[in-house]
C-alpha cells in the first residue's frame, strides 16, 4: 500500500468491517428479540409450577448452569433460550463496537 492510502479504500478486496457492523446489530436484535419470550416465558413456567417457590428457582438456575444435554424436558427448552438471548446480546454488541469504532 503506498503512503497516503486509507486502510479502507474502495479498491480493498472483500466486505469492509464497517459494512458488517449493520447486519450484526440487526440479526443479534432480531435473535435476542425471539429468544427473549421463549426464555421469560419457559423461566416462569418451571417456577410457577415447581412445587415452591425455591425448588422453581433452584430447577432454574440448574437448567442455566448445567450442560445443554438431551432435549429431555422444559429445562432444556430454557437453555436453548438463554443461550439465543446470548449470542443475540453478543452480536449486537460487536456490531455496535464496530459501527462505534469504524464511524
């Protein structure tokens, strides 16, 4: 590259980070927004019908904390959400991390 060029001229081969950085935010708000429902909605049935309120709370942190496993009962349907909210979160963050760097 000749001195004086940007890093980001029109001329560089492939898709610029700056370009990226719209997708990402919009696909990590559309996953996080549908596994966000999917989360809340199973978190609050494990606790709502768990005998008291403290074996609900308890199913629940286990269900987050514990290995995905097979799909076996609601815990892993909880799992699979949490881990949606996650890599939503984290896609939207790295898009918005490169939109604010890049502009």
């Amino acid at each position: 590259m000749a001195r004086g060029q940007s890093d980001r001229s029109a001329h560089a081969d492939g898709p610029s980070p700056a370009s990226l950085a719209a997708p990402a935010l919009r696909l990590g708000f559309a996953l996080t927004a549908m596994a966000l429902p999917l989360t809340v909605g199973t978190g609050l049935a494990i606790v709502l019908f768990a005998p008291t309120l403290g074996t609900g709370i308890d199913t629940v942190i286990t269900a987050a904390s514990g290995p995905l496993g097979a799909p076996t009962d609601i815990g892993w349907l909880f799992h699979v959400g949490v881990l949606g909210v996650l890599a939503g979160t984290w896609l939207y963050g790295a898009g918005l991390l490169v939109s604010g760097l890049l502009d």
